[in-house]
C-alpha cells in the first residue's frame, strides 16, 4: 500500500509530468483537471493534494476552502503549485490553510523534496495528535529500483531482498529519506546509532563501503565529499 497523491491542474501535460516523477518515487497517484472534477471524487483516500490555483470556474483557492470545511478530509495536506509568485498570492494561500507553495515554473527535484517534507510533517502531526496509532503502517520508501519496506524491515533492490544487516539497513533508510544533502559522520552517527554505542570514523566508512556492493548501479548514488561526509544523489 502506497500514498495515494491527488494532482489538480488544467494543463494535462503538467499533470502527468508531476504524476511520473511522483509515480517513480513510488506514490500512487491520480490526476483531476479541474477543481470541480476533484471535488467529485471521493478525497478520503488521499495523504495529500497538489493543486494549481488558476483554473477556470474554481480557483485552488476555492478548492482548499471547501476541503477545509470537509470534516473527512480538512486535515490533508495541501501544497499550491501556481505560477501566481506574487507575496500575497503565497500569505494568501498559507493562511487558507496549504501547507506549502511553489511556484511555476518548478524543478521537479525540489517539488519532491516539498512532497517528501509535507508529508512527514503530516505524519509527525497524525502520531502527536493520535499516540495509539504510532507503529501503524509505514509506507514504502522507493528510489527507481531501491525499496525500503519499514513494515518488514526489508530493502529490496529489483524486488530481491539484498541481505542488509541492521546498520546498513538503518543507513540505507537514512539516506533516502534525507536525499541530495551532504551530512557528516557526527550527524549520520546520531540518526543510526544508539547514542550508547562508540562508533568510529572507520566503521561508518566499512559500512557505507559494504552497503555501496550491495545496492548494485545505487552505490554511485552514495557519494563522499572528503572533508564534510556523504550523502545520497538523485542523480549522479
């Protein structure tokens, strides 16, 4: 089971550019050319809309307002994606209650780096509101051929389970959930390791070199840059 992303825009060629990249990295997605069509179909199942604001009869504005008045649904994320870039057009669309905005035209890269941040912030928001559904579902982490299954803690590379150990597993998780930054062994430290355990320079590097076999064309992915740390590309 994957997150379900709606994408709400007039121009058809927009949507399915945005429903391809989000589709790679293993969102489920649909696609609405209006917001009257949207607001049509059944909303519950989504974790998020994306939604352009100048359209025809309603406007993205409109759209959010009536989501927000919608008591199945008036906590899903929004994320405007206008061409509007003016200061009050972006207050405007915070203060109906988006939970981002980008502006046209866009980098696909950072629109899924928008998408990524929303929808963890979502989750996050979910469990402080909701303890006693911590440790439900997780959904799936894929990057292309990569998938991390946080359910069965397993990392599958082409759908074959790659035999991680707990660590580089915990790397692996770490580095697709953090792309295309450059972090420090201090920093990777902190997010892998049980603050109890003496971690060395030399043991994050063996790690790191395992998990690079072991992740096939994706270790060229797992770039160093001596002096700072490593970090996983998008794209190299």
């Amino acid at each position: 089971m994957s997150t379900r992303i709606l994408v709400i825009d007039d121009e058809e060629a927009l949507c399915e550019i945005l429903k391809f990249n989000l589709q790679r990295e293993g969102y489920q997605v649909d696609t609405a050319y209006s917001a009257e069509s949207a607001l049509e179909m059944d909303l519950t199942p989504y974790s998020l809309f994306i939604v352009d604001i100048m359209m025809e009869r309603l406007s993205g504005f409109d759209f959010a307002k009536r989501v927000r008045n919608m008591a199945p649904v008036e906590e899903t994320p929004i994320i405007f994606c206008s061409a509007l870039n003016g200061e009050d057009d972006t207050v405007t669309g915070l203060n109906i209650g988006a939970d981002d905005y980008i502006t046209k035209p866009f980098v696909v890269s950072e629109v899924l780096a928008r998408v990524r941040a929303v929808l963890r912030r979502s989750q996050a928001h979910r469990q402080e509101e909701n303890p006693s559904r911590q440790g439900i579902y997780e959904s799936d982490i894929i990057f292309q051929g990569l998938r991390i299954d946080r359910n069965d803690k397993l990392a599958l590379l082409d759908g074959e389970d790659m035999g991680l150990t707990r660590t580089e597993f915990d790397i692996l998780l770490f580095f697709l959930t953090h792309r295309n930054r450059i972090y420090s062994r201090e920093e990777i430290i902190k997010q892998v390791w049980d603050n109890d355990v003496v971690v060395t320079n030399r043991t994050i590097d063996t790690n790191i070199a395992r998990l690079r076999k072991k992740i096939g064309p994706y270790g060229n992915n797992i770039v160093t840059r001596l002096g700072f740390g490593y970090g996983f590309k998008e794209t190299v």
